[in-house]
C-alpha cells in the first residue's frame, strides 16, 4: 500500500504546505521549514524513499508544534518515529467496524 502524501494538511491549527523543491541543500532529501509553514522535498527520489522522507519532516513537523525540542533536534529518534509511521502506512490492513 502506498502512503499517501498530501499537498496540504492542518497541524495544531496551522495550515502547511508540501511541495517538491530543488531549492534544498546539497545532499538534503527534505526539510520541515517552520517558518513557512511547508514541508520540501528533492524531486527524482524513488516512491518508498519519497515517502519515507515525507514522514521523516513530518514527524520534525508534530515535534516542532508539540514543542518537544530536544526530541526533535536528534535525527535518529525523527528519522526512527518515521519509519515506524511508514512501516504502519504500508501495511495497515482492513478496517474496525
């Protein structure tokens, strides 16, 4: 199952963006930009990977709002967070009724 990425989504009441950017540093494949409120991602990438990275900036993005500093500044607990939410994504199955 893919992960659906969205062009825009609300978190704690404020309205991001998502868009593919080649305005990125050299060897970033994403970044969560507070500031603007958007989440961008390098073009070119393959789907999972896009994905993956996606849910990594995202995970950077409820951090942030939730205000959890110093969780948010290491790479390896984001970077765990979002693989967990792709690993789930990918193979929820059925639906509780």
């Amino acid at each position: 199952m893919r992960v659906s990425i969205p062009a825009r989504f609300t978190m704690m009441n404020r309205r991001w963006t998502v868009r593919l950017g080649t305005d990125l540093k050299k060897g970033v494949d994403g970044e969560c930009r507070y500031e603007h409120a958007e989440i961008v991602l390098r073009p070119g990438m393959d789907k999972k990977y896009t994905e993956h990275t996606f849910l990594h900036e995202l995970s950077h993005c409820i951090a942030g709002a939730l205000g959890w500093e110093t969780f948010n500044a290491d790479e390896g607990k984001i970077d765990a967070l979002g693989g967990a939410l792709h690993q789930f994504l990918q193979t929820k199955t059925g639906k509780l009724e």
